[in-house]
C-alpha cells in the first residue's frame, strides 16, 4: 500500500477494491462476498457505488487497504501510507488502519520517517543507519494498554521514553 491511494477516478469504490481480483483472474463468489464483508465491517459499505473523489481522505486510504486485502496478502508493505494526509487525519486514519490489521491478523511491515506514528502502531521498529542503510537497532514497543490502539499509545508514559530513544538513535543533528 502506497503513499496515495491511487484509485481509479472512473471506478466505484466497489470497483476500485476489487481491481486486484480481476488483474489476478481471482474474482470468484466467495472473493467477492470477502470484499463485500470488508466494506461492511470497515464502514464503507454504503459508498460502495460512489466514487472516489466523494470521499474523504481517510475513507480513501480504507479503500485502498481494503483493495489490497482483497487478495489475501500474507504480509502487508505499507510505505509511507498516511503521508499524503493532512495531520487530523493522519492519526484517526492510524487508528482504523491498526485496527483493520489487528482484526485481519495480517503481518505488517510499515516504512515510516515519522518517530511518533511508528511508535504508536508498531510491536517492533527497526531503526536503520545512514546510507548505506544497515539495522542499527531493533527495538520492542510494549504499552501496558488493555484495548491498544495508537491514540491511546500517544497518551501512555512510556510513548514520550520510546520517542526520545528514538531520536538519539537517529543521531540526528543541524548540520
């Protein structure tokens, strides 16, 4: 999943989200009602006919994880994913996309430059070194946080500890 959505301006959402089926030769039935069952269970059910410059950004980027879970990936690449956002909807946008992953269980592999979004939606963040980039650190993001979810992550102690030993990990300075 990209940093744009990148739907097709002339498809329905219900279009958009199983382009990936029909590329694949893979629009069965019992595919389509797992796309069907997602919008539902995702909240976009009732847009499924409208287009994709009637949403909101947010509901794009449900769109486009939704299409790509529609061929059911084993691992999940989201590079850059909610950079395209604007701030507000950047962090409810992580909420329901964390969310979406959890309920799904799909393994997830998140490319970020943002210290405070990996923070709140990761188990685990791989910190990488300068060019050429080599892993510098591996570190376990614990929140004693009975229902995780990333908003709730930003409020916890721990998040302003794991943010600082972040930073002085990237060493980044004013050059």
């Amino acid at each position: 999943m990209l940093q744009k959505d990148s739907l097709l301006e002339w498809r329905t959402i219900l279009s958009n989200v199983i382009l990936g089926l029909e590329i694949r030769h893979k629009k069965t039935p019992e595919n389509k009602k797992y796309v069907e069952d997602l919008l539902k269970k995702y909240g976009l059910n009732e847009f499924k006919y409208k287009y994709p410059m009637q949403l909101s950004g947010g509901m794009r980027q449900r769109a486009a994880l939704i299409r790509t879970l529609a061929v059911k990936p084993k691992i999940l690449l989201l590079d850059e994913a909610f950079s395209a956002l604007d701030y507000q909807t950047r962090i409810m946008v992580t909420k329901d996309i964390y969310n979406i992953l959890k309920n799904e269980e799909i393994t997830t592999l998140m490319v970020t430059h943002d210290i405070s979004e990996a923070i709140s939606m990761s188990d685990r963040i791989i910190i990488l070194s300068h060019r050429p980039g080599c892993i510098k650190k591996i570190m376990k993001i614990e929140f004693d946080i009975e229902k995780r979810d990333p908003l709730l992550c930003r409020e916890s102690p721990k998040f302003s500890k794991y943010f600082d030993s972040i930073w002085k990990e990237l060493d980044v300075s004013a050059k």
